[in-house]
C-alpha cells in the first residue's frame, strides 16, 4: 500500500510578525490516505458532493475552500439559504467522519521561537515540516509501507525553497531519524507542490480540516473545551479517531504536536 500526506497550513512564518496576537501562531496539519482509496473512494465522493450543492462539472470543477465556503462565496452562494446549508454541512461532516484518513498537526508559537532560539531561528514553516516528517515517516515505519508527501502551492520562491528543505531532510535526516529511514519509508526525496486549483481531493480536505484542529490544539493547550460551534464539530470528529495516537491512546505528541 502506497500513501500519501497532504500538507495544508494555517497562519504565516513571518517571525517579525509574531508579536501580533493573530500571526503568532503557524499550524502545519497533515492528511495521510491510501493513494488507492483516494482513487477510488475519496475523489468519486467529494465530486459527488460538490456536483449536488454547487453544480462542480468535469470540465470546470469546484474547488472546496474553507474561507470561501465560511463566507458563502461564489460558487458557494447556495449556502445562503439556511437549508441548504444545513444539509450540506451535515453531509460534509458525515464524511469527514465517515472517510479513513490520518491527521497530524503541528503548531508553532512564533514568538516563543524567536525569544528562546536566540541564534537558530530556523523558518516556521520548514520546522514544521520537519516535525511533521518524522511522524509521518514513523507512522509508514509501524506500518512496514511507503509513501510521499504533497503540499499546497504556496509560489515560486517559496515552493523552491520548501523543496530544497525537504530533499536535505531525506538526504541528511534529522536531529531524531536517520536518512535511511527517510529513504527506507518515503518512495521520492522530493516534495509534490501543487495548487489546489488542480482538484486535489487530499488538498482540500487538508483545507479543510486544518483550522479546526489548530483550534482544537489551542484549546487543549489553553484547557479549553472545543468550541460550539461548526470548527468544533470538525474537530470532535478528529479527536473521536481521526487522529494519530499513541498505543496507549494519547494525542498528544502524536496527532497533535505543540512547538517549541
């Protein structure tokens, strides 16, 4: 079995922006899935979905966005009508629920990483990245499979840059994994980028599940209970066996990682 991790992100690595309470934070959440049943089960069934409340066609296919739909925009303006609505967030969320997928999320307090790393303030996003690697490559490891790993476009210089990072990852391994196991588990040293204009089924759900569970990781940092609301249905779904856990059960470290 072959698998793949979706990266989407929430916030920014801007680290001159992390005395701004709202661009402190930057989650990182991953979506791991058998490529087979992406094929098979996952895309047939997002389009369906998308076909029946927004009339995605073949040709011109819907792109699922959370701020969009949050904001009922074009296409999503059928989400005006309160029925609607309801409707189609009970279907959404009987198929996150439903669907057999992974999730791994990292958050990075920005400003905590500034002030403790006086000299080795490595790029939020990439330190991210990292993390998320090492679980992802021990997650195929349990597993005796392989797998690679697909983030979202986030432009040229960037892209390159998030590639170079990944490829000196699976060249020199880290601090905590040898490279061998990184070539052992993941079946190419260099990251997928693409845009999720070009109706990656594992993108957008990535999309859409990463705000609720960095809120979810907010929360339990904060010992909060999740919140009332849709974002915390989402993640009560992830919680109840979405994410990844330790033998024993635990969170904590595993499907949810606080840095530093």
């Amino acid at each position: 079995m072959k698998y793949r991790i979706y990266v989407d992100e929430v916030g920014n690595s801007d680290l001159g922006a992390s005395q701004d309470p709202n661009h402190r934070y930057l989650s990182l959440t991953g979506a791991l899935f058998d490529l087979g049943y992406i094929d098979a089960v996952v895309h047939p069934r997002l389009e369906d979905l998308k076909r029946r409340f927004f009339g995605s066609h073949a040709d011109e296919p819907v792109i699922l966005h959370r701020k969009e739909l949050v904001n009922q925009r074009p296409p999503f303006e059928s989400l005006r009508n309160p029925d609607v609505k309801d409707r189609f967030d009970r279907e959404l969320l009987a198929l996150l629920r439903e669907l057999d997928y992974t999730v791994m999320t990292v958050v990075i307090d920005k400003l905590e990483h500034q002030q403790r790393y006086q000299v080795w303030r490595y790029d939020p996003y990439h330190y991210g990245l990292h993390v998320i690697l090492e679980r992802y490559v021990l997650w195929l490891k349990r597993r005796n499979a392989r797998g690679d790993v697909m983030a979202e476009s986030r432009g040229g210089r960037e892209d390159r840059r998030l590639k170079d990072s990944f490829e000196r990852i699976c060249r020199e391994g880290t601090d905590y994994l040898d490279a061998g196991l990184f070539s052992q588990f993941l079946t190419s040293g260099q990251l997928k980028v693409k845009p999720k204009a070009n109706n990656i089924a594992g993108l957008q759900i990535a999309d859409l599940i990463a705000h609720p569970s960095y809120r979810a990781c907010m929360a339990r940092r904060e010992g909060r209970s999740l919140a009332d609301n849709f974002g915390g249905m989402i993640a009560r779904i992830l919680e109840g066996g979405k994410y990844d856990r330790s033998p024993s059960g635990r969170i904590e470290g595993w499907g949810q990682k606080w840095l530093p």
